[in-house]
C-alpha cells in the first residue's frame, strides 16, 4: 500500500471486511458517514448496495449473513444507529454475526460541552453505544487511529466467535485519515480454534449411548442451533449411524435434508405435520439438537415433553435426561463419537411408517377461470415450482405455517426469523440473502400487512438486478393477530399493490408485476415466471379472502392467546 489513499482507516475497515467474506455492505448515507462510505467503496472487492432506509439495510445484513456466514451494514450517527437497531436485535436473536458500522462524530466532540445535530439534544454522545449495549457482543468507538486496527480486529473476531451482532462506530473525521498501521495489506485472521474438552466429551457420549441405547423408540430432532454450530453434517451422520426418525424444529426447517429416508417432517406441538407430533411426544428418548424452546416454538408453552426422557444438545454443553449436564463440548464433535456409539434402532420409524397417511391433495377449482383463488391452491402450485436452485423465505405471519408444510428438495434453501419474529423482515432479508446467493432464485411468501412496513426496498432489488419472485398475500390485515386477537387495529388499508411496484420500477431494470384472482390466473401467472420473465424481478399480487388461513395458525393462534391471557398470579 504505496500511497496514502489505500492506507486510510475506511480503507483497512474495507479490507478487513472482504477478507471475512462480505462482499456487499448495505448502507444509508448521512453527513457523519460519507467520507467513510467513500473510502469502503475504493476498495474494488466491496459493493456498496445502498437501500431506502435503515431498517431495511440491518435486514438485508441479516438475510446476507444467513447464507455467507457473516454480514455488514453501515449508517449514520444516531438517527441512522437508532433507526438499524430493531433489526440488529433481530440477527442478535438469531445468532447471526452482522458487523454494524456508524459514522460518528468528529473525534474533537467527544469529551466537550457541545451539542450536536442527530443527537438527542444534550452533550453527551453515549445514548447511541448504551442502546447497542444491549443487542451486541462487542462495541467499539474509534476515537483515534492508533487504537483503531486493534479495535476493529477485537469486535470482528468477538462477531465471528460468538456468532453475533457487534458496533463499530468510526469518527467522522478519521475514516479518511492514514495511519502507517494501515500501510499494509491485514495479517489474515488467526482465530483461536475451540476444542472439547476430552474428558467431559467422553463422559457425556458413554452417557447419552447408554441413555440412547436403552430406549425402545427413541427419536431425534433438529433445531435452529445446529446452524450456530455450523453442525449440519455431523447431525446428518448421526441420522444414518442412529436409525432413529428425525424432525425438525420450525426454525430449523432447511438444516437437515427432507430427502432423507428417516425425515419425518416438523415437530411443532399441535401443528406439528402430519404424525410428526405423534411419534415424537410418545418416543421414550428423544434428542433435542440446537433446540430454541420459547413461547412460539412450544405454541403457547403446551408441548408434551418431559425433561427426563430428553437430552438437550446445545453448541457448547450437553444434558442428559435432565439432571447431569456437560459443558466446554462442541456440538460436532459430540455428534460424531456419538454415532460411532449408537445401536441402530428404527423401531420408531418404523411405527410412523405404520401411522403414516400422505395428506391430501388440495381441491381444485371446478371452474378455474372464476372461482376465487384459496390459499392452499398457491401453496400447491409453490411446491411444484421447487427446485435445488431455489431458496424460499417466508414472512412472519400464516406464510411461516404454509411454508413449513412444503417439502424441500434437495439443495432448496429456507429461511424464516422464528425468535425476533419482526413484521416486514423479508423485505430487506430477501435483498441481501438474495445480493449474497447469484446461484439461487429466491421465492418470498410476504403478507400484504407485513409488506407495507417495509417495501420500499423492492426497489434496490430492481436496482441490483435481483430475479426474486415475490408472492404477496392481500387478505386485508395482519392475519396472525388476528389468531391471536382481534380488533380493528389488525385491519389495514388496502393498497394497489402492483401499481405500487410498478411505480417503484418506473421503466429501469427488469420488473414484472400482476395480480391473480383465480387457480388459472396463477397457473398462468407461474408459467410466465419460470419461462418469459426468468430473469425479472416478479411481483405476483394474490387477492384471498381475509379468512382464508392454515389449519395450524388458527390452533396455534388459539394456544398463544391462551399463554399471553393466563390470569396473574402473585405467587
């Protein structure tokens, strides 16, 4: 790095972030962050896709993270910090590492009397750093250039070893400033390798074989976590070594192939698929791998399990049978010595091929040219277009019940936010999850309330040449509270959605948009995707009747009701 262009601090936080695999930062301009922004876009290995807002740019971070491992996104000080945060408590909650970068004050500021714009109004520049406090594993604020490589090394390395969030907040009059720190090209980064710790690793697989190996029916299940612990195929060779029928946790849905011989759908409590809840609930073991049980995933807290009849895999600590617990183990290694100390047991897959009925196909229209569209026929016609070279992201709201029921082939990616469940997150999780996968059509089931808190970046989609293909659910309201409970508040104005899009488009770039009221229409609709508009963003408007929903989210809408209602007990 010859001239001091290359050796800026904007420059070295550029490179630092292409050589952990970002290659698209998301971003927001504002006056404390644009010499910063200059410096991130001189590096030729980073785009910069900048978006509508803020809130969008923290989703897309998060949709990017979720299929290269780790994303960035860059604002500007406080009305920018303030206005990412929901969606970095978001990636927080789903242990996603999302590097979020502020442009700061002028270094000069900190310490003194004044009062800057974008603040709050008083001389203390804190608020922003205490609010990251709480949904971040590392803040660091570059105040002076000596400290910066150390600092911006310290929160990249806690993002990627813990797997979360981490801020960086870079003063606005340095981000241009060169420093011979940064005269040369970064030192790679050497993280520290974690290891198990043997005895422990031993102790907890001779017990959870014994456990296992005891058992008549034992089961498995698959959650969220195994992610986190990028265990994917060591939970794929414990399958086969185990024999055992295997679920998956709702969140964890696209983590284990559905391919698989022993796969026997999601275990969801009362809106489980079809047998799953059976078979898992009546097991006399079963193993929980990277579970998350929260309200949601245990619909209203009503799931049937018991604590002695479990062991809980977590990424670090192991328990079995709800009494002796194992921790500094790494879930991979634990899964692998624990398929080499297996029986093989298909007793109780077995079983569920005994139960096992296919479900039925959904009715068709008589008249498909005029009858109005239900909900069950777009998911059947979904399901037909599925192939390894899709991913399919589903909205939080009846799209994530819908979605869960279809079966993914082989190399077909899925993603939903089942922790943070936050309301328009597919909008910009779609961006940068499709700005991160040029190898796959991505397929967004997105509910019309949903849509109207964040779609304006539809139109960086468009700008970054995306072929997404959006489903967006009109029923008139936000459905699932609805299920929850009702009001008037859950009823939202209607839009003309594709007239929306098409003035979001306005004639640059590819865009296609229409609107489908009948099974014909869609099956026409469908065929244009795949054929004529393959390489067009397409926007396909689904008009269903306001009480057209899933057979699961009114039981599930029913159960959480009930947990959020329970009468206050002062004991």
């Amino acid at each position: 790095m010859n001239g001091s262009s290359e050796a800026t601090l904007g420059r070295h936080l550029a490179r630092r972030l292409v050589e952990i695999g970002v290659k698209d930062i998301f971003a927001v301009p504002g006056d404390f962050n644009l010499v910063l922004l200059d410096h991130l876009i001189a590096e030729p290995e980073l785009k910069l896709v900048g978006c509508c807002n803020e809130l969008n740019a923290g989703y897309a971070a998060d949709g990017y993270a979720r299929r290269r491992g780790v994303g960035a996104c860059c604002v500007t000080f406080t009305v920018g910090g303030l206005s990412v945060i929901n969606a970095i408590a978001g990636a927080y909650s789903e242990n996603l590492p999302v590097i979020c970068i502020v442009g700061g004050p002028n270094s000069n500021d900190y310490g003194t009397n004044r009062i800057l714009h974008h603040t709050i109004g008083i001389p203390n520049f804190s608020q922003e750093l205490r609010c990251f406090e709480q949904v971040t594993c590392a803040q660091v604020v570059l105040k002076d250039l000596e400290d910066s490589h150390d600092l911006i090394d310290k929160a990249i390395s806690t993002a990627l070893l813990q797997s979360k969030p981490v801020y960086i907040s870079v003063s606005c009059n340095l981000a241009g400033e060169p420093h011979p720190s940064f005269s040369r090209a970064p030192i790679p980064y050497a993280l520290p390798e974690k290891l198990s710790n043997p005895q422990s690793l031993q102790a907890a697989v001779e017990h959870a074989a014994q456990f296992l190996n005891a058992a008549v029916k034992p089961v498995l299940v698959v959650g969220s976590n195994v992610r986190v612990a990028k265990a994917q195929a060591a939970v794929l060779e414990l399958a086969d070594a185990a024999g055992y029928p295997t679920a998956v946790m709702p969140a964890g849905k696209g983590l284990f192939p559905e391919s698989h011989e022993h796969f026997i759908g999601t275990y969801w409590g009362a809106v489980s698929t079809p047998y799953a809840l059976e078979i898992v609930e009546s097991a006399d073991a079963y193993m929980f791998v990277g579970p998350v049980f929260n309200d949601y995933s245990s619909v209203g807290y009503s799931l049937l399990l018991k604590k002695e009849k479990m062991i809980l895999v977590q990424p670090h600590r192991i328990t079995v049978g709800g009494g002796a617990s194992y921790g500094c183990i790494l879930m991979n290694d634990f899964l692998k010595a624990l398929a080499k100390a297996l029986k093989k047991n298909t007793t109780a897959h077995e079983n569920f091929q005994r139960i096992y009925i296919p479900p039925g196909t959904c009715l068709h229209a008589k008249n498909a040219k005029n009858e109005a569209l239900k909900i069950n026929q777009l998911f059947h016609y979904i399901q037909k277009m599925l192939t390894p070279d899709n991913a399919v992201l589903a909205e939080t709201g009846d799209s994530w019940f819908n979605c869960q029921n279809l079966k993914l082939p082989d190399g077909c990616l899925f993603e939903f936010q089942m922790q943070y469940g936050s309301i328009g997150w597919s909008v910009g999780a779609l961006l940068g999850f499709a700005q991160a996968s040029k190898d796959k059509r991505v397929i967004a089931c997105i509910g019309d309330g949903s849509f109207q808190v964040t779609c304006q970046d539809i139109s960086t989609m468009i700008r970054n040449g995306q072929n997404n293909i959006i489903f967006l659910i009109n029923n008139g309201g936000y459905t699932i509270e609805v299920e929850i409970h009702d009001g008037p508040y859950n009823v939202i104005k209607n839009w003309n959605y594709t007239a929306l899009v098409d003035a979001i488009h306005n004639n640059e770039g590819k865009c296609w948009t229409t609107k489908v009221k009948t099974e014909k229409e869609l099956q026409q609709a469908i065929e244009k995707t795949l054929k004529e508009k393959h390489d067009c963003l397409c926007f396909i408007e689904v008009i269903a009747h306001k009480d057209d929903t899933s057979r699961e989210l009114l039981e599930w809408g029913s159960r959480v009701s009930a947990a959020n209602s329970r009468p206050h007990n002062p004991q």
